[in-house]
C-alpha cells in the first residue's frame, strides 16, 4: 500500500517557491541542493540551509560570479565595494574571477516569508547594481589611467581616424 501522507517540502524546495511567488525564476538542482535563479540581469545561485542545532534558524547564501577577463576590476575596486556595502561581500577567487555573496538568516517557514523574501531580493538587487558600477567604474580609472601615463585614449584613436 503506498503511503498516503503527503510529501514534506524540502526547505530548498520551500525556498525555490517563495522566491517564484515574489516573481523570480528559481530551478532547483536537488542534486548540489542550490538553487538557479537571476537578478539584476546576472545569473545568481542560492544556497537555502536549515541549522540542525536552531531548527527554526533557516538561513540562504546568493551568489553571483562574473568572469573578470574583459574587465578592469582589481583589488582596490573589490576593497571600494566592501567598504559601501554592508550585507554584500566582494571577492576575487582563485582564478580571479568576481564574486560576490550575501549571507541571511532566513526562516521560510514564517507568516511573513514572502516579505522578508522580497527585502532581502531588494538588497541582492541593489549589490548586483553596485557590482556593474563597479565594473564601469573600472573602466574609467583604466582609462584615465592609461591618458595620465601618456596612454592614447579611444577618444584620441577616434581623433586621430577623423584627421
């Protein structure tokens, strides 16, 4: 006979659907327990936990990577970053790509899950944000950098091309 009780959600699978509730697209990978979603036009993965020791203490990692090849960021950028944002932390990993992870408590068994969701939604959006800034503004230091150090510029390659 098979058994008639319903199946308990996992606590990622419980995640997964709040975050689609509050409008974001979440797979989840019942194989690595993440799961895939985006924000901010960048692809994110979630890391949803539960604390054997405070069962009622859930918490939920995002992560964001970007490949830093075709990028100017170095670590003074990463340090700018950390320094102006609070919940997010910025760092290059071992093949010096970019990252960036937000850590919260996060019970998703809660009344007000859904708005707490969104909150911390809020916040994984706006360090996404700072993260494009970031990498923009990399850019621009190269290149003053580069006009400083008696580098040509595009706007001198573009001068010169109209003479």
């Amino acid at each position: 006979m098979a058994d008639s009780k319903p199946k308990e959600k996992t606590y990622g699978a419980l995640v997964a659907s709040l975050l689609q509730d509050v409008g974001y697209r979440a797979k989840l990978d019942l194989d690595e327990e993440i799961i895939r979603s985006s924000a901010g036009g960048y692809n994110i993965i979630i890391f949803p936990r539960m604390d054997a020791s405070f069962p009622k203490f859930g918490n939920v990692q995002f992560r964001c990577s970007v490949v830093r090849e075709g990028t100017n960021v170095e670590l003074e950028h990463v340090n700018r970053y950390n320094r102006n944002l609070r919940f997010c932390k910025m760092y290059l990993d071992d093949d010096r790509d970019i990252i960036i992870e937000s850590d919260f408590f996060f019970d998703a068994l809660s009344e007000d899950a859904s708005q707490r969701l969104e909150s911390i939604m809020l916040l994984v959006e706006g360090s996404i944000s700072e993260l494009k800034q970031t990498i923009a503004s990399s850019f621009e230091m190269a290149a003053s950098t580069d006009k400083s150090a008696g580098g040509r510029s595009v706007e001198d390659d573009v001068s010169a091309a109209g003479q």
